[in-house]
C-alpha cells in the first residue's frame, strides 16, 4: 500500500472520531433518516463535488471517479438504527473503547467511508475502478431493505461487486440468511371475564399458536430459527380479550429449510382456525437467503488477512448484501472496528482497531 495513505490514516484519526461522534448524536431509526441523511449530502457537497444525490427511496449516493458504461463496485453503509425513542444519544469513552447505541452498527461504517471519501481529494486518489459510494435507508427491522433494493433496481446492470460495510472488522458475512416476518391477529369471541367466562380469548388463543410455533424441530445445520417479537392485546384484567396480535420472524441459511419452517408456521395457523377464533396473517417483510459457490471476495479478503497473519472468518448474517448475492453478484459484508453489543444500549467498538480496519477496507479497493 502507498504510504501516503497509510500516514494519513493514521494521522487522521481524530477526523474519524469526530466523523464518528457526529453521526451517533443524529437520530435515525428506520423510516425516519432523513435528518442524518441529508448531514450526509452536505457533508459530501461540502468536499467540493456536487455530483452526490439523494435517490427516490431516501438514500445518499456518490459516483466516484465512474467512466460511461463501465461497471462499478458498490461500498454502502446502511444509515438507519434500531433505536425508536433515543432523542439524545449518549457517548462514554474510557480508554480506546467507545461506548454509545449505534457506534458500531452502523455509524463507524458511515464514518470510515466517508473519510475515505475525504481521503480520496485530500491525496487525489484514483480508484483502479469507479466506485459507487451509498448511505442506505431501511436495512433495520423491518425496513427490508428497502435502500438497498432502490440502489441494486436503479444501477441493476453496472454494479460488478458489493461490499455492505457493517459492524465488526474481523468477521466477514459471506452467507445471506434469508427471513419471513409476519404480523399475526387473533379475534375471538371475548366478553365478561365473569360472566361469560369460557368464550374464546384471543390472548389464550395467540398463546397456543405460539407454544406450538415453540414445539418445532428445525436443523442446527443449516441453522434454522424462529422468534416471537412482540406481543400485544386485550383491554382490562376483567375483559376476555376480544383480539390479540404478535409478530413472527423465521429464518434461515437455507432457502429450503426456510420453505419447510414457513409451511409449518402456516400450517399451526391453519389449525387454530374455528368457529369463535379468526386468524389472519400479514407478511411484514422478507429477504432471500443466498451462498455464492464461489466467492471471489471472500478469496481477496483470505489473501489480505493472510498477507498480515491473520485468520478469516467467515459467517452467515442477514445484511444488505442479501439482495446483490440473491441476484448472483459477488458480495461480502465488514466494517471498520472490532466491536460488541449490538443492538444494545451498551454497544461498543475498540477505537484502537480502526486503522487496522480501515487499511484492510483500502486494500481490499485495491489502493
């Protein structure tokens, strides 16, 4: 690697921490992340080139250095949290491990690229391929992915690698697990809970499904899973309750097992169905599963680590490469800083990684 690039990682440090503090303290739940995305815009206009653009689903894109008709690889962080009610967002340094909801998954991801982005005017960098730099909407919950299906509809024909620049720096997301999610509501008869004790209760009823739900076998390998989210329904201690409704999420590494499991998921609602109780479904969401045979990202990033001694390894994980892997097109998901606590108000990242993190990302562009 150049060493002009190296000394300016490594000199710019304290570009990345404040990067990195800024877009922490701007609140972005899914479905409200117009506010960091348009810090994003600005941010990009104010380095001097106006060619940055928010796109039709709310994402921020920036070509760089693209020539007519050639293909592009596409580095994108998503922008949006899991974090609904965190109208101020507090950061706690103590030592090199930072400490704030969102600093790992996913705004160290934001930070890093955007400073290469700085970096690349700072020394006047040329790519050896034009990169298409994104900051998407939607990846959390149940946002499904929305951001990244607008980029992969809108450059479907151009984009000939992805990496989704998530989280952790020392594993890499090479298998897409695919998921379904459902809404489920139970309406039953409800009533008195004295008087008409013994009609239908819509909350005993979603109780039985979901312990039932709860007694399925799935594979360890190729992992299978299912979750009950949320549940809610009801209205006073003294009322049978008269309508119930809880989320589901399924998921697998397999698109066959995924099948089965949303078979059985059905096929348990099927069968809670009577006179008195009424069941109805409401798909929320879903995501391909999908494995490249061969991947030849995961062989470059191999290469790299193995050039600095290092391991790789690599895991499943449901992240915005599942749509670009679902269509066949190489794709990896990494970030910049080793971290924990994801999805968590204690998250965290380890600030002494990022150079290291930061280097590999460079090299593994090619610079």
């Amino acid at each position: 690697m150049n060493e002009d690039i190296e000394r300016y990682v490594r000199e710019h440090r304290c570009d990345f921490m404040e990067l990195l503090c800024q877009i922490i303290s701007l609140p972005s739940p899914t479905g409200h992340e117009q506010a960091k995305g348009e810090w994003i815009l600005q941010y990009l206009h104010g380095l001097g080139d106006r060619s940055a653009y928010r796109d039709e689903a709310g994402n921020i894109l920036y070509p760089c250095h693209i020539k007519s008709g050639e293909k592009v690889a596409l580095y994108t962080a998503h922008i949006d949290t899991v974090f609904k009610d965190l109208q101020e967002i507090p950061i706690h340094q103590t030592g090199h491990i930072l400490s704030a909801p969102s600093c790992s998954d996913n705004s160290a991801s934001i930070a890093g690229l955007l400073l290469i982005i700085k970096m690349f005017f700072d020394l006047q960098l040329m790519p050896p391929q034009g990169l298409l730099f994104a900051f998407d909407v939607g990846e959390e919950g149940l946002g499904n992915l929305k951001g990244m299906r607008q980029v992969m509809a809108d450059w479907h024909d151009r984009i000939s690698e992805v990496v989704a620049v998530d989280c952790t720096f020392d594993t890499f997301v090479t298998t897409a697990v695919g998921s379904r999610r459902y809404a489920v509501t139970v309406e039953a008869a409800g009533g008195h809970s004295w008087m008409h004790f013994g009609q239908s209760n819509a909350i005993a009823e979603a109780a039985r499904l979901i312990s039932r739900l709860y007694g399925l076998s799935v594979p360890s390998q190729p992992k299978t899973t299912y979750n009950v989210g949320t549940i809610a329904g009801g209205t006073t201690i003294n009322s049978i309750a008269a309508k119930a409704k809880f989320t589901v999420d399924l998921r697998s590494e397999n698109a066959d097992e995924l099948d089965k499991l949303n078979q059985a998921f059905h096929a348990i609602i099927k069968a809670g169905e009577r006179e008195s109780v009424h069941i109805g479904t409401t798909l929320l969401g879903e995501r391909p599963c999908s494995r490249l045979d061969a991947n030849p990202l995961a062989d470059r990033i191999t290469a790299i680590r193995q050039r600095h001694g290092l391991p790789t390894t690599c895991i499943a994980g449901s992240t915005d490469a599942n749509i670009p892997m679902s269509q066949g097109i190489p794709s990896i998901s990494f970030g910049f800083c080793r971290s924990r606590g994801e999805h968590t108000l204690q998250e965290s990242l380890d600030i002494d990684t990022f150079p290291a993190g930061m280097i590999q990302m460079l090299e593994f562009m090619g610079m």
